[in-house]
C-alpha cells in the first residue's frame, strides 16, 4: 500500500471511531484473550481500551493474534487498586458503567442502550469482575445461555456484546458523521503514522512508551470531573 493510501485509509479509520464506546477488562490474566479482544475492538471502531492487572504489570500484545489492531486503539493500563475511582470518574464524565455478571437481576445485554456513552466492563477468566466494580455498575449485564455451560471465553462474550453495540449505533447513524474533533483525529493521526512508520521499519519492535498509558489516581477525584 502506497504512503498516500495508508493515510487516506487512518483518515478513514479515524472518522469511524466510536469514542463514546469503551471497553474495561477488569484483571483478565491470558494476554491471548487482550489480544483476541483488542482485535474484535478496532473491528467495531473502540479508540480506547483501559484494563488492570493485579501484578501491576503490562500484558503482552500477541502480534499474530491482533494482526496489527493494536496500532489503531489506544490502550491504558489502571493501576490495581484505582479501579473504583477511575469509573467513578467514567461515571461523572457521562458514562454508563455496564458489567458482565452472572446475577438474579442481570438484564440480557440486547437490552441495553449503546447508543449511550458507554463503558463495558468484562471480567477476569476466574472470578470474573469484582464486587467493588459491581456497585458501580449502572447496568449489569449477561449473555443468554441455553446450554449446561453459564459462560463463554471473555473474549467471545465480549466480541457479541460490542456487535450488538456496532448494530446499534450503526443503526443510529454514528460511523455516518465523525465523532471525533478533526483537531484530535490530527493529534491521533500524527502519533499512529509515527507508530506505524516505526512498526514497519523494525519489523513490529516498538518501544513501550508508545505502546500504552498507565492511568494512576494519587488522589480522591474532585467532584465535576
């Protein structure tokens, strides 16, 4: 692909991301599932991808698996333990917090309205999401199961919640208009071109730093955020 088609087609990608659609994997251990869900996000247009780790650590990035995704979203790692108060946050930046969990009052997640901006918290392989993300849930959620089996793969049970969400907000019109600044989808478009540039001179190496944004809360939030 030619330097002026690779940057008509970020220009393309960057007028049908959904910024007001985000994803939050709440300490999801297998990098393998990071990686499947990264790439199920840029396929419906998701900028921004936000999870924790309870070692503190970055999770690997299988380059096989997201086929490149990984260079077109913007990843930011929480810091164990800042977890309740950055979707505190989300939730006073407009945001409703919808959590995958298996309970007695959970609502089918077809029935939640994505069009919304949203936040989709999905939980860990073992014990899913945590009781503190629970309670500030705003919608808790569950994928219908007919089976003897009461889950899926996260990464699978994340790929059909963020469909049912590109079929709404497809049918709302979003990827029709940008939802982004043209000023920002700039900013954007300068840091994936150099991200891109560097990736392909050295064979997908890239520093750290440019891979992702470690989000740390040294303090309670203010109210107004």
């Amino acid at each position: 692909m030619s330097t002026e088609a690779r940057l008509a087609r970020i220009d393309d990608i960057l007028t049908r991301k959904q910024p007001t659609l985000q994803v939050m994997l709440d300490n999801v251990h297998n990098s393998q599932n990071l990686s499947t869900i990264i790439r199920t996000a840029d396929a419906v247009g998701i900028l921004d991808i936000y999870y924790s780790s309870k070692e503190n650590e970055t999770l690997r990035i299988h380059k096989t698996i997201t086929q490149g995704a990984h260079r077109w979203t913007q990843r930011h790692r929480i810091k164990d333990g800042d977890t309740v108060k950055f979707l505190q946050k989300k939730k006073k930046e407009g945001f409703q917090v919808v959590v995958t969990h298996l309970e007695e009052d959970a609502v089918s997640f077809r029935e939640v309205d994505y069009t919304k901006p949203t936040l989709i918290v999905m939980g860990n392989e073992k014990e899913g999401v945590s009781a503190d993300v629970i309670a500030e849930a705003t919608d808790v959620i569950v994928i219908p199961m007919q089976g003897m089996v009461q889950s899926l793969n996260v990464s699978v049970a994340t790929a059909l919640i963020l469909y049912e969400a590109q079929r709404q907000l497809t049918n709302a019109g979003s990827y029709d208009t940008p939802q982004i600044s043209l000023e920002k989808r700039d900013t954007i478009k300068k840091e994936w071109v150099y991200r891109d540039t560097v990736a392909r001179r050295s064979k997908g190496e890239i520093a750290l730093e440019f891979k992702e944004e470690l989000i740390v809360f040294d303090e309670d939030i203010p109210e107004g955020i």
